[in-house]
C-alpha cells in the first residue's frame, strides 16, 4: 500500500464510478463514493475500503460531509451530464479541490466548460476517437 | 424584449401569460411532450420540446437574440447549466437561475449565475406579514441588504396630515413612491400623508425597524 494516498470524492456510483472507485481504493487511496440511492453501491466490491454517502450531491451539505474541502481530487461520473458540470463546479469554485474531472456525454458543452476551467472527459469523444484509429489501423 | 423559459408547471404557465400580456416576444422550453402541447395551446408564446441544456435547442429557441433567460426547472443543476451555456455560447445579457435548494442561491451566484431562491423570499414575506399586518408586500433585494416594503398607513399612524419635509426618518431611508385611491404619486417634500395611503419604503437592515416604527406608530 502506498503512504501517500490520495484523498478522492467520487460522485455517482454506476458502473464506471464503482469500477473507479474500487481500483483507486485497492491501489491505497482513501476514496468516498456519493450516489443518490443505496442500490448503487452492490457495484463497490470487496476490495473496496473507503465510505459511501447516499445523498444528492447537488446540494452542497452532502458535498461538505463528503469533506470535499479536503479532498485532492473530485470525479463526477454520475448519468446526468449537468450534475457533473454543476458539481464540478462547486468543488473547484466553492471547496477548492486542486483536482476536478467530469464525465460528459455530449461533445458539445465540452468547449463551454473548458473556458470555466473544468476538466471533462467525453466518454463519446473517447470512443469515437478509439474507433478512427482502429479503422485507420487496418487500412 | 424577448424572453427564454425554460421548466414548466403553474409557475412558468403564470409567468408566461404575465410576460405575453406585456408584449414581451416569450419562448418557452419544456422537456415533457405532453406538456410542451398544452402549453403551446394555452399560450401565446412559441413552445419548444427539448432539453433547455442542450445548446441545440438553446440555439433553435433564438438565444443569440435574446435578452433574457429564465431557468425555472425543478432541478437546480439544469438551471445552473442552462444559465451558463445561455451567457458562455450565446451571450444571452440577463440569465437567471431558480435555486430550488436556497443553499444555492449562493453557490450560484458565486459561480457567476444570477439566482433567486423561492423558499427564501416567500419564507420572508410569511414572516414579515405574519409580524406587522400593516406591510403587504416585503421584497428583498441583493440577500437582504435592500429591502423594499409596501406599507398600509392607518389612523393609529403617527404621521397622518404631515408634510414628507416634517416627518423624521432614520437615515438609509427613502420613501419611493405613495399610492393613494390606486393612482402612484411621486412623493415631494410638501406631500401629506393621509389615512389609507400606501407607501413603498425603501430601507437598509439597520434603517428597517426604526423607519416601520417611525410611519407606524409603536404596533406592540
């Protein structure tokens, strides 16, 4: 295990936030997982060390007993692209985390939310992407 | 004036029918069909099916012409981002948030969206009607620090018959505009005062009670 592990908020619980937050925990971190509803967590497997707050982290008292004004970093994969934004938002403007990434799922508000500084990851860019190259691999 | 809503529900159907009936050009963004058709058929405002986040639809509802944007939905981090996206990719001058969760009335305004918070304001106006039966509307402005009162003057007031010129108020405290028999009067320094008139007052927090007293009469 690491000595110094990161502290990481990750926000939405689904497959690739449990998937997230699961490796980040066995790879020494100390990782708090946020999702709306507790049936999010079955996901979160054994290897998981850290703590599941079940909340609305669009309201800012669940993002402050996540800590979040201590984290280090800050991921938002919920389904809702503007819960991602918004919370990305609150964490980088409001509680300081030097580290925000949001999942966003359509390219076009990728280019607004750059200009806010908000780091986004575009799982429809990203696979667009890995498609051209396969295809321009076999050519 | 052309005007975006975006939500739906009495609120934006009410809001609506206040903005067409002043001739403002309004178009509306409703995510539910079923919704969007009625609205569309009681209004007489253009109403778009869509999600008002989507820059698409911003863009077909003519946000680069607009003037103002108003999100309403329930959902505070659509109205957020429907705000942002209007003013960062269209450069829409007035865009205001509903801030269903009053906590982020502020969180919205410190990420740079004008906000306002329902709870807050129907909250204060329950309490400040429910404490002095003469005020009939209390409109805070900028979280408090300016508050906009409408008052009833009775015959208990101290300062029935006098001239604006003799009645000491506190300082930070303006008498905006009386309203007598439903006509407005700007007020000068030689108006009175009569039993009946309503006055809208315009006071600091500190300048707040000692003005409502000062109209008002002791009301213990």
């Amino acid at each position: 295990m690491k000595k110094t592990g990161l502290y990481i908020v990750i926000v939405g619980c689904g497959r690739l936030g449990a998937h997230l937050a699961n490796r980040l925990s066995s790879e020494g971190h100390s990782v708090v997982a946020i999702d709306l509803s507790e049936s999010a967590f079955p996901g979160l497997s054994a290897d998981f060390s850290g703590f599941r707050i079940e909340g609305d982290a669009t309201q800012t008292a669940v993002l402050r007993e996540a800590k979040v004004h201590k984290a280090d970093v800050l991921i938002a994969t919920t389904h809702d692209d503007n819960v991602n934004l918004m919370v990305a938002q609150v964490a980088k403007k409001i509680f300081n985390t030097p580290k925000v990434l949001a999942r966003v799922f359509d390219p076009r508000r990728e280019t607004a939310y750059a200009q806010l500084g908000i780091r986004t990851i575009c799982p429809t860019s990203v696979a667009a992407g890995l498609f051209f190259d396969a295809i321009s691999e076999d050519e | 004036m052309k005007v975006i809503l975006v939500g739906g529900d009495k609120t934006l159907y009410f809001l609506c029918r206040n903005f067409t009936s002043k001739g403002y050009e309004v178009v509306v963004i409703n995510r539910e069909q079923k919704e969007a058709v009625q609205l569309s058929r009681q209004l007489s405002a253009v109403v778009l099916c869509g999600d008002g986040s989507d820059p698409e639809i911003l863009a077909e509802a003519g946000a680069r012409s607009a003037d103002a944007i108003l999100a309403i939905t329930p959902n505070d981090q659509d109205n957020l981002i429907i705000c942002q996206l209007a003013s960062l990719q269209f450069g829409v001058p007035r865009c205001v948030a509903l801030a269903n969760d009053p906590d982020n009335a502020e969180i919205f305004e410190m990420l740079g969206v004008t906000a306002f918070s329902t709870t807050d304001i129907v909250g204060s106006l329950i309490e400040q009607r429910a404490s002095l039966e003469q005020i009939t509307n209390l409109l805070p402005i900028s979280g408090g620090k300016v508050n906009v009162t409408e008052i009833v003057l009775d015959n208990k007031s101290p300062v029935i018959g006098q001239s604006l010129k003799d009645i000491r108020l506190p300082e930070g405290t303006l008498i905006g505009v009386l309203i007598r028999d439903n006509q407005p009067i700007i007020p000068r320094g030689a108006t009175q005062l009569l039993d009946g008139d309503h006055i809208v007052l315009i006071t600091l927090p500190d300048s707040h009670g000692p003005a409502l007293k000062a109209l008002l009469g002791d009301t213990e």
